[in-house]
C-alpha cells in the first residue's frame, strides 16, 4: 500500500476585490489553509480546508456559520503532521473521521479520496447557479444573467437592507430576464410578518424557495402554510447531532438542503445526507463557504458526482483577487506561506 511521505501546511490570505456578503456581515478577504501530500511513488494530492469564520469588515466576529477558528483548525493539523507521515493512505480517512472539525473532516476526506484515486479527475461541464446581491453593479448582474444558458435559476441575497429597495431589486432583475425561477436567502433576517410582507410583493409562481427565510426556524413552516412557497435550509443543517431523517420526515415545505460541505464535515456525511434527501423527495444543492479556487474546483467535482442534478451554488471567485492554482490545476507555492510545525 502507498505511503505518505510528506504532509506540508500552507496558508493563504486573498483579498476580494468587493465585499462579499456572510448572511448580514461582508468579508474582503479569506483565509484558509491548503494541505498538499506526497505519496511515496512521488504523487502529489492537495485540498482546502478553510473554516468560515473570522472577522468581517467592520472588526466583527462572523457568527452563524463555523463553530472552529482557523488557529485550531491549524493546531489539529500540525499535530497530525508528524502523526501521519510514513502512515498509509487509508489512514487519512480514519484521521477525517476521528475530527470533531467540519472542515478538517471534509477537507482530509477529500484529500484521501484524492489519493486513493476515488475522486473524479475533471468537470464535466455543469451549469452554476449565479449570486447576486445590492451592491454590484449593473455591468456584473448583466453579465451574470447573460451567461445564463443552461439553466434558468439565479440566487439572490435578500434580508440585507430595507425591504422596499430589495423588492425592487428583484423585480429589476426579472425585468432583464423575466423568465428566470428567483432561489431567494435571506440567511434567517425577516420575522414571520415581514417574511409574508416581502414575499407577497413577488410573482410566487418564480420562486423555487427561501432559503432560511425566518429569523425564528419554527416560523419557516408557518410562512409555507400561509403562502404556499417552500423553504431551504442552510444554517440549520449546522445545528449540532441534527437528525436529518427525522427532520426530512417531520418538516413539510422544505425545497431543499443547501450543503455546505466545509461546514457540514467528510464526504461520508454528505453522501448520507444526500441519500436520505433523494428519499424524501428533497434536493441537495452544494453551496460554496467562500472557498478558494482550490475548493470550488473540488466542489464542482463533489456536485457532479453527488448531485449532478441539481446546479450548484459556486458563484464567488469572480470577487477573489488572485488564484491559488495555475493554468494547469497546479498549486502556484509563491502564493502561500508554508505552516512549520
């Protein structure tokens, strides 16, 4: 069995080049931590593991998303350093699963599907749902819609600012393409009422969900009796030792699970997650955290073999300053800094 023999640390910093929204705070740059192993017939593996936590752009703790920091998500993976070299690759796997850190769970497990050649090795091209939000300018949503060929969705952030300029917001963008379906997320920012409100004003037959619609999670299946419209669940799927079958079983109106795996741990739990949606009824749909280009490439890897149905939400690098990966899908080293145990 092929050993590793090296395991290095690296961090990067990217700055954006705009804000870029974390339910109700912004970011204008991200941090995370590549892990790139070397087998000892020389083969070289890497992947991301990036927490999404850290401070927003007014000093703010992000909240609502990672429960780790990227300083113990460091600690872990020095420690397992000097643990893992000369070990087998299965042993990867094991030290994914034995994490109490999402990140560092699917982050590993990528890496040792990576090695054990598990993984798919290139994008079959598959559509992405693109994001949009107040703030960018008409140019970037015109080029968004524009590119809009094989699917007819787009994602947009609501519960940001005041209800008024955010309805006409949406109704700006139907009236460039006003036979798009509208995925809205409001990251849990409307009451019950205001939910109602908001939704009322909108052509309810163009609306596939709400994506955490109520500040109360409760309310999301009273605005689903009221109104008709289904709802997504994002930041709930991070509620610790959640049942998702029984949720599956006990919640009706729920359009879908936005997975975000880098939060949600290994691939392992994500496949699980998918089967027992696929069961019910529900779609998955693979959301990015903000990753690099590192992990959305391997994010449209894991969506084409575990939801090849169902676009995913990977529309966030076009605000990333630089990349981590070069024309070939190489890491470029110059633009991380090496992690010494």
């Amino acid at each position: 069995m092929t050993k590793i023999a090296s395991f290095e640390l690296y961090q990067f910093q990217i700055d954006l080049t705009v804000p870029l929204p974390v339910a109700k705070q912004r970011i204008d740059h991200r941090i995370g931590i590549i892990v790139n192993v070397t087998l000892d017939d020389n083969q070289q593996y890497f992947a991301e593991i990036s927490p999404l936590a850290g401070i927003d752009i007014e000093g703010l703790p992000l909240t609502g998303f990672s429960h780790e920091t990227l300083a113990q998500v460091s600690t872990e993976l020095i420690q397992l350093q000097s643990q893992l070299i000369g070990q087998e690759i299965t042993e990867l796997a094991l030290a994914a699963e034995r994490s109490l850190l999402p990140s560092v769970q699917f982050g590993l497990s990528v890496l040792a599907a990576k090695c054990l050649q598990q993984f798919p090795v290139r994008v079959i091209t598959q559509a992405n749902i693109p994001l949009l939000y107040q703030g960018l300018s008409t140019t970037v949503i015109d080029q968004k819609l524009a590119d809009l060929s094989h699917i007819h969705s787009v994602k947009i952030k609501v519960a940001q600012t005041d209800m008024d300029s955010e309805i006409a917001f949406v109704h700006q963008v139907l009236a460039r393409k006003p036979s798009l379906t509208l995925r809205l997320d409001a990251n849990r920012g409307f009451t019950l009422n205001q939910a109602v409100d908001f939704l009322a004003c909108l052509p309810k037959k163009q609306i596939e969900y709400v994506e955490e619609p109520c500040q109360q999670p409760s309310d999301n299946l009273k605005m689903y009796q009221q109104l008709g419209i289904k709802y997504a669940l994002d930041e709930f799927l991070l509620t610790a030792d959640l049942d998702f079958d029984k949720l599956l079983q006990q919640q009706p109106g729920i359009g879908a699970f936005i997975l975000k795996p880098m939060l949600l741990g290994s691939l392992s739990k994500m496949q699980e997650i998918v089967s027992l949606a696929d069961h019910q009824g529900v779609r998955c749909i693979l959301s990015s955290s903000l990753e690099s280009d590192v992990g959305i490439a391997d994010l449209a890897l894991i969506s084409q073999a575990l939801t090849p149905d169902n676009p995913p939400g990977l529309d966030t690098l076009s605000a990333f300053s630089q990349r981590l990966l070069d024309e070939n899908g190489q890491l470029k080293l110059n633009k991380l800094k090496l992690i010494k145990g």
